[in-house]
C-alpha cells in the first residue's frame, strides 16, 4: 500500500499580498542607499559631480584622522552612561508602577509623553531652558552653578545626556513593565512562604524572570544611543567647539556640508560594524546569563 503523503497546508495568498509591499519598500528605501553607500566608501566621490575609486583610502585615513578617535570616545562615553540611567531609572520605575498603587495609569501616561514628542521638539525647548529659564532661576536664588547656560560649558554633554534619559526612559519602562506582567502571583507567594521578600526577592526572582526584557532594553539602548543625533542637533549642534560632536554628528556635517561624503560613508559602514558587533556579543553574553539564571 502506498503511504500518504501529508498535504502542506496552502497559505492564503492574501498574507503575500500583505508582505510583499513593504519589503518592496524596505528594499527601496534602506537596502539600497545602505547597499550604496558601502560602494561610495570605496570612491570619492563629494555628494555631487564625477568620482574615482581610491580602494581602501578612505578606511585607511578613518585611523589617522584624530578628529575620529575624539569623537569615538565621546559616543562611547554617552552611550554607556546613557544606557546605564536609564535602564536603572526605568527599571525602577516599571516596578514601581507594575506595584498596586492610586492613578497608576495616569502615572503611566504621564512618563510616557516625553516618548511621544519629537526628539528635536524637546531639544529646543530645553534649549531654551538651559539658556534663559535655569540660569535665571540660579541668579534669583544666588546659585552660581546654575547661574550660566551649561550648554556653553564643558559640562554640555550633561545637559544632553539629562535630557536624552527622560525622553528614553519611557519606551524602557514599557518594556519592563510588560516582563513584570508576565511573572505569575503564585510566584512571589511561593517567595513569602520562603521568607524572601524587598530586594532579595527581586534580585533572587524577579530579576530573572525578566531578563529576556532586559537583554532587549540593553540592546537597543546601546544601539540607540551610539547613534545619537537629533538631541545633539537640537541643543549643541555638536558644540562648544567639538565637545559633544557625535559619530553621527560628525558625519552629517563633514558628509553634506564639508564635501566628505565618500570619507563619511566609510565612517558609517565602521559605525554599522561596530554596533553590529556589540549587539551581538550582548546578546551572546545576556543570553548565557539568562540561561544560568534560569
């Protein structure tokens, strides 16, 4: 007797007609300028006109132009501290209203708002508050410190980092607060028959139970913040001089307004690399953490 083969199930041909579309577009509109970009790294071409290709030129002067390594260590700088606050901050936060407590959802709305307004917006409108309203506030009362704009300081980066943690700790709390809804009631009874309750509790067993949650928050946030732009834009335009000039910064203006395009194409492509390589040796090393968590 011959066996019967299983029938695979037939896909509704309206799911392609759902796809298709948007990796049309997400082709259109990323793989290639991203696919073309990597060519102009290997080219000289200034954004407009005829180019050559100069080969590897571009990636070798990326190692001895000293503006690249200030620059480097400023984003790395930012982006660890970065990640650091807010995960801390949202952290606490998502535990906080994850507790049972009055106008928990009002509370929610609340931290969630600087999320929703544009970048840009909020880095003029704290412009504006470092530059006239705090300094103000600082000679009326006979402080000092805030008696200048700290933007126009050595301490500007200070002021954006404020700034970039209380618009990104909304979209992390989000996230910690969905992994907290996912840890069972009978959980943390079982922990108070055992005695563990405050801290140990959460560092014993909510802690890994969220750490999926945490793995993700850590990874994006790194990414995010090594490829800090608009905060930059908005508040310093990467200044005094080049004291908060970010990776991203520094390609924008030296790539359309210094006629560095091909040279800043290569500076992405290392950028891609880079954050490409630390997402994914956190995400090796988180996930070997949560194993041994769990």
């Amino acid at each position: 007797m011959k066996k019967k083969t299983a029938l695979k199930p037939k896909v509704n041909i309206a799911f392609y007609f759902m796809v298709i579309p948007f990796v049309v577009l997400f082709f259109a509109f990323h793989t290639i300028p991203f696919l073309r970009g990597i060519f102009y790294s290997f080219t000289d071409w200034k954004g407009y006109g005829v180019w050559n290709t100069v080969g590897l030129r571009n990636y070798i002067q990326f190692f001895k132009d000293p503006a690249i390594a200030q620059t480097y260590l400023f984003t790395l700088k930012f982006a660890i501290s970065a990640t650091v606050l807010v995960n801390v901050i949202s952290l606490a936060l998502a535990c906080g209203l994850n507790s049972k407590i009055r106008f928990k959802n009002t509370i929610k709305a609340v931290y969630f708002l600087p999320y929703m307004l544009g970048t840009l917006i909020i880095g003029f409108v704290f412009n504006f508050i470092f530059g006239n309203v705090i300094p103000l506030m600082g000679q009326s009362l006979g402080i000092e410190a805030l008696s200048s704009n700290i933007l126009g300081t050595n301490k500007a980066w200070l002021g954006i980092l404020f700034v970039t943690v209380w618009q990104s700790m909304a979209f992390n709390t989000m996230i910690y607060i969905s992994g907290l809804q996912t840890v069972g009631k009978d959980v943390y009874e079982a922990a108070d028959l055992d005695g563990a309750t405050g801290f140990t509790r959460f560092r014993k067993i909510t802690f890994p139970l969220i750490a999926p949650f945490f793995t993700i928050n850590m990874v994006l946030s790194v990414k995010n913040f090594l490829m800090a732009f608009d905060q930059i834009m908005a508040m310093t335009g990467g200044g005094p001089g080049t004291s908060t000039t970010s990776i991203s910064v520094l390609i924008y203006k030296r790539g359309f307004d210094g006629g560095q395009f091909a040279y800043q194409s290569a500076n992405a492509v290392i950028l891609f690399l880079i954050i490409a390589g630390i997402s994914i040796f956190q995400l090796k090393v988180l996930e070997k953490r949560e194993a041994k968590m769990s």
